[in-house]
C-alpha cells in the first residue's frame, strides 16, 4: 500500500518486519473530558494539541452551534440552559477542565488548528478568510499575528498565508511550520518570535509551487501522482531525527522532508479514498525512536498506525458512528508523552475523545 521514494530508482531497503504483537494498540476513554461547566456545549472541534505537562488544549467553533444549543447567550436568554463554551478549553490528563479563554477582536473566524510550543504558547489559525496565525499566552494574553485578514496571497509570496491549516514549531531553531493550507500549497517556515520569513517548499520540494487549478484526484501508482500539494496541505510535524511530515490531504499521500525542504519520501495512504482524501492529520510515537505514525483518516471514519519507515499499514481504530471510539470526520489528533491519543472532530462528530494504550 505505502511504498517509499526508493522505489523509484528502482531499490526497496530491506526493512526488517514490525512483530504485530508490538504494534500498539488502544482503548477509548469514554469518561473523558469531564462534564463542562455553565451549560456548556462544544460545537465542532477543529484542533487538539498537547503541552509539555501533557495537558490537552482543544479548539471548537462555537458559530457552528446551532440556536437552540446556546439559548442562554440570547438576549433575551430563551432557555435556562445551553451555552457555547469558549473557543479554547485547556483539560488535564484526567479531563478536568483548567481554563478556558477565546474570541473577540483578534480571534479567527473559523477556528483551524491549534499548537503550544515548548515555552506554552498557544498558536492557532483559521481557514475562512482567515489569512493570519496568532500567537497566545498560555492565560489567552494575545502576542503576535503573522498574515493578514481576508488578503489570500498566492504559494510564493513571503508576507501573506491563504487560510493556512495547521502550525508546529520547530523550538531549538526558533522556527514555525505553517501548512498553508486551504489556499496555497506549501509549507512556509518562519521565525517564531518575530514572523519573519525564511523559506517555502510545495510538493517534492518545489521551491516554486503552483497555484493552477488541478484535476480531481484519481487513484493511480506512485510514479503517476500529482507532483503538487493538493488543498488542503492539512498537516505539518516534526520528527525527533529533523524530518518534516506533510499531510497532503486530497492526494492521500504522506510527504516527508529535511528541513531545508529536500523531499525524501512519500507514502500512499488509503489511495482509493476520493471523498475528501486520507490524510488529515498524523502525529509520531512517543518511543525515542518514533517508530510508528498515526493518521487521523476523516473520510475513512478511522486512525491508522504506519511503520514510520516504511508506511506499511499495521492497524487501525475506530469506526463510523457517535457512539465513544467511533469517529465522524476525526479531524486533527495530538499524543502525549504516555502514548496516549487524543482526537477531535468536526462536521458531526463535535467532539475531542481520549485513547489509552491497551
């Protein structure tokens, strides 16, 4: 199913087999989070991150409740209960709620993809007219916006994102990775304290990706697929030995990259899957050596677990349904230091769920 660019010049690295009696395996938490206070209720969840407490951070979009779910914001309020939680909710381990904060004038509006880097600053984005990142204090204090509202620039200009999906930060090099996204096609990569830019790849490491409209995807061999990203480029992470994972969502492949951009391999992941693609999200193991993958498939109603060296799919979860461990639309995904997965959901779904090592 997955095969690495070494194929391509005709060589495959003789990989030793993973024993499937080591390949991880989970449980949901049906018990996590715990209730919300106030009444109140989550719309749909657009990102989950972890901190270094292994603390989980949720994004939702409250404008995606519909009225009868937040009667007591009305003015008058027309219920007792119901009311949208604030956009970001921090939880801990244990799914206690710790804080919450989120909205306002600077503040997304269609909340997409949320981060917090070593020093616990919140990073998020959006993917309306949603141009820009911000960058929050743990306490929600705002500190930096990079882009500009509702100005989409194309793949190759240096100031501006086009509804940019997902950001991860590089911390020792000061470094943040931004999928951009939803317009564009490429990973831009800036300083984290000031904004500033620095560089920008598309597919295979283009340093000029295109932005021409593209044909819908189709199933084909490795050799035959798109040399451009897709929209949305819906992830970017990075691994403990300097490589740059990328989510090409739509084209159901995995791209993965040193950081300069060099383009190093690829993996097909699900490739007959049309319906929005396979690809939504991903995060590394926790182990030292990250050995496995794990990919949010939205459209598959499921969570893969690859070998990280080969892409060779070793299992899965979840099935469609609203039931806990089923998944509608899982959307983004985060781990913690324990190996536990946390997943979040839109579209139907609405809501962040906890799997533990079995």
């Amino acid at each position: 199913m997955a095969i690495s660019a070494a194929l391509l010049l005709g060589t495959v690295p003789m990989l030793p087999a993973v024993a499937q009696d080591k390949v991880p395996s989970y449980v949901v938490d049906p018990f996590w989070p715990k209730d919300l206070p106030e009444n109140w209720t989550l719309g749909q969840v657009a990102g989950i991150a972890v901190d270094g407490q292994d603390n989980v951070w949720v994004l939702h979009r409250p404008r995606t409740l519909v009225d009868d779910e937040k009667g007591a914001q009305k003015s008058p309020p027309e219920t007792r209960c119901c009311a949208a939680a604030p956009p970001v909710l921090q939880f801990s381990s244990d799914g206690k709620l710790l804080r919450s904060w989120g909205g306002g004038d600077v503040w997304p509006k269609n909340e997409h993809g949320i981060h917090i880097d070593k020093e616990g600053n919140v990073w998020l984005g959006g993917n309306d007219k949603d141009d820009q990142i911000y960058k929050f204090t743990p306490e929600g204090k705002f500190l930096m916006q990079v882009g500009k509202a509702d100005t989409p620039a194309g793949s190759n200009n240096p100031n501006r994102f086009s509804r940019p999906a997902h950001m991860n930060t590089d911390d020792a090099a000061g470094e943040l990775y931004v999928a951009d996204g939803y317009g564009n096609r490429r990973i831009v990569v800036l300083d984290a304290k000031t904004g500033a830019y620095k560089r920008h790849w598309g597919a295979y490491g283009t340093k000029q990706p295109t932005d021409d409209k593209l044909p819908p995807y189709k199933p084909v061999s490795i050799t035959e697929l798109s040399k451009s990203f897709s929209n949305p480029v819906h992830c970017v992470r990075l691994s403990v030995d300097n490589l740059v994972y990328v989510c090409d969502r739509a084209n159901d492949r995995i791209q993965v990259f040193q950081k300069d951009g060099t383009f190093v391999k690829e993996f097909q992941v699900e490739p007959q899957t049309l319906q929005n693609g396979s690809v939504w999200d991903l995060v590394l193991s926790e182990d030292p050596q990250q050995r496995y993958i794990f990919v949010a498939d939205g459209a598959n109603m499921q969570v893969m677990t690859l070998d990280r060296q080969t892409g060779q799919k070793l299992s899965s979860f979840g099935r469609p349904g609203h039931m806990a461990g089923n998944f509608k639309w899982v959307h983004n995904m985060a781990i913690d230091s324990k190996g536990t997965i946390y997943t979040a959901e839109v579209g139907d779904g609405r809501r962040a769920q906890k799997f533990v090592r079995k």
